[in-house]
C-alpha cells in the first residue's frame, strides 16, 4: 500500500447526494452555474440561495454591508475540492488493487531432445483490468500479457501455437532476426492460422535483447485486445552492467482495455520493490498506438539498450520516451528510499479529476 495509516474518506461525506465519481463535478458545475444565472437576473429562490450560500436579501452585484455569508463560487470551489481530494485519496490507498489474473509470468518450457518448446493457445477470456472492470480480451494462454518466454542466445526453441479465437491469427517474434519463413506475417511468409488449427514454430534464438511476439494478423484488434507478450534472449556473454537484483519487464498499451502496464490499469498495476542499494533493469515495450514516455521519481534512469541492441555509451533520464514497437532498457541504482510514483508523463494517460488511473505505478525501495 502507499499509505496504509488513514481510512479513505467516504465520497458520501463530502457530497451530499448518491453520485458517482464520474458524473460528480459535471452535475456540481452545471448546478453551480444554474444557480449563478437565477442569482444574477434576482430570480433565484430562497431554497437556491441558501444551497449556494448567498443571503436572502442580496443580489447579484457586490455585497451590502450587512451580507456576510461566504461567496456561492468559494463554497462551490470547497466543495469541489473535498470531493476531488476524497476521489484522489481513495485510488492511491486502493494501490496496488486485487483482482482476478496475472499475466508476464515466466512460461517455463518443456524439453523436447534439447528442443526448448512452448505450447500457446490462443483464446478469449474475461479479463479483470481494475477492480469490477471485466472486459473481453484475446489472450495466449488466458493471461495478459502473455506468458514471459526467457530464453538463452544459440537455444533451440519451438513455439506450437493453436488457435481457438473466433477469426485466423499468427505469431510474429518482433525484433528477433530469423529466417524468412518463421517471421509470422501471414500470405508473406506463412499461411494465415485458421479457428481450430494449430501451427509450429522452430528456430534457433539469434541476437539477445528485450523482444515482443505478438499477432500480425488483423493485428490492432488482436493486439489491442492483448495477443502480446515478451520474449527475453539472454546473452551469451553477459555484459558487467547488466548484473541487477531485480529484472522487471513492463508492457505498455492503450488498446480496447485503456491504457495498461503488465495488462492492468492503476490502481490494479504491480508496483516494482528494491532494497536499498538494490539494481533494478526495467525492460520498456510499447504494444500500443501511442507514444509514451514513461517518467520516474526520485531517482534517474541509465538508458543501457534499444531494441535489445546495446547504446554506444549508457546515458541518463528521469523520462524516457517510448513510441509503438520500441523496446527501451534501463537501469535504476535504489539510493533513494521511499515509494516513488512512475508513469507515463502524457498526463490524461495517467490521472484525471477523479483521481490516478491506467499508466501509473510506483517503485517501492525500502531500507
């Protein structure tokens, strides 16, 4: 939890009316302004001047010398305030949110002659994005993102896809440089995978680095709705800055769920935990349409790969931005103890009046 020492306040409180979180400052400024233009032309009733703090006997303009009720607008403005400060408070203390699945987990694979091989369905579940918000997704093997394939340069590996969603599909392995005929793009180097069949893909790993596979078939819906997952190729020889404590893959999107980390939105999204001293890798994939960049507090980032490809000379952000199909590596060095907000910086991908949601979560370092 962020923080855990305080009940959040009750919405009800504060407002006196049944209303939901998104409805609430519509009707409290329409009311507002309603209130205001019966006020102004001296038509208002008692019970409207009393609901909005101005005297029986005042009018539109300035006050007398004996009106010394607060201003309608400063009343409104507080009343506001307490609501939106109670919406806030009570999302923040919600994280991080239960609920139903948990996708990028390591696919452990089962050995086949040496052959590392991966058996995927692809299929439609309902998937838990925040708590009570269910929606249909498309998923590899019912989870989103899809299980996290780890492998090693130079390893053997076979990926049997079968296919139970409702239209044809195909896997492509975006970033590793296979041969033509395993590279997933359907009537250009494979047929299209119909409902019910099944396809087979084998190959031996090539170049390292943070990878994605996903649909290229029909692919912004198929994405969209979570045909995604990452496949990390670990090097042959691994390079001294790549030594972390913690390894973390976060996978962005903003496709029919809204806008996901890990296929959540906050306040459902899985905080990242360090020790103090601590390194962490965090390995940035963009699976949506959108640019995101992607913004740490507290503590800069070391940009150490692009694309699984090394930088000439590691360089330093706090803000890292990231556009559809990149994948970015970075290292934190934890000096800095306490929990720290991290999100995408296009602010209405992250908070509004209501309060934090879809691409926010919080690195945690403790001592």
């Amino acid at each position: 939890m962020l923080n855990d020492t305080q009940k959040p306040a009750d919405i009800s409180d504060v407002v006196p009316i049944a209303t939901s979180r998104r409805n609430f400052l519509l009707s409290a400024s329409l009311t507002a302004v309603g209130a205001g233009t019966l006020i102004a032309c001296g038509k208002a009733s008692p019970d409207v001047r009393a609901q909005t703090g101005v005297p029986a006997g005042a009018s539109g303009g300035t006050m007398g010398a004996h009106e010394t009720a607060a201003p309608a607008s400063a009343l409104s403005a507080s009343a506001k305030a307490d609501a939106m400060d109670a919406m806030h408070e009570k999302g923040i203390k919600a994280f991080p949110a239960k609920t139903e699945g948990r996708g990028n987990q390591i696919f452990e694979p089962r050995m086949d002659k040496g052959v590392k091989v991966f058996d995927i369905t692809a299929k439609v579940v309902q998937w838990e994005v925040e708590p009570g918000r269910k929606v249909e997704a498309w998923t590899y093997n019912g989870v989103v993102p899809a299980p996290q394939i780890r492998v090693r340069q130079g390893d053997r590996m076979r990926l049997v896809l079968k296919n139970e969603l409702p239209e044809s599909t195909a896997i492509h392995f975006h970033g590793l440089e296979l041969p033509n005929n395993q590279d997933g793009v359907p009537f250009i180097t494979q047929p299209p995978v119909k409902p019910g069949e099944s396809y087979t893909y084998e190959f031996t790993v090539p170049n390292a680095g943070s990878h994605m596979y996903h649909s290229h078939h029909n692919s912004a819906k198929q994405v969209g709705l979570g045909l995604l997952g990452a496949i990390i190729v670990e090097p042959r020889r691994p390079r001294a800055i790549e030594k972390v404590d913690v390894d973390y893959v976060m996978i962005l999107n903003d496709g029919a769920h809204g806008y996901t980390l890990n296929g959540k939105g906050f306040p459902a999204t899985e905080p990242i935990s360090a020790k103090l001293g601590q390194k962490i890798r965090v390995r940035f994939m963009n699976e949506g349409m959108m640019i995101h960049p992607m913004h740490l507090h507290g503590m800069h980032m070391t940009v150490i790969d692009k694309d699984g490809w090394p930088q000439p000379q590691p360089w330093k952000c706090d803000t890292l931005n990231i556009a559809p199909g990149e994948r970015w590596d970075v290292i934190v060095n934890c000096n800095n103890p306490g929990t720290w907000a991290f999100h995408c910086h296009i602010l209405p991908h992250a908070e509004t009046e209501h309060g934090m949601f879809g691409m926010v979560t919080a690195l945690i370092v403790t001592a």
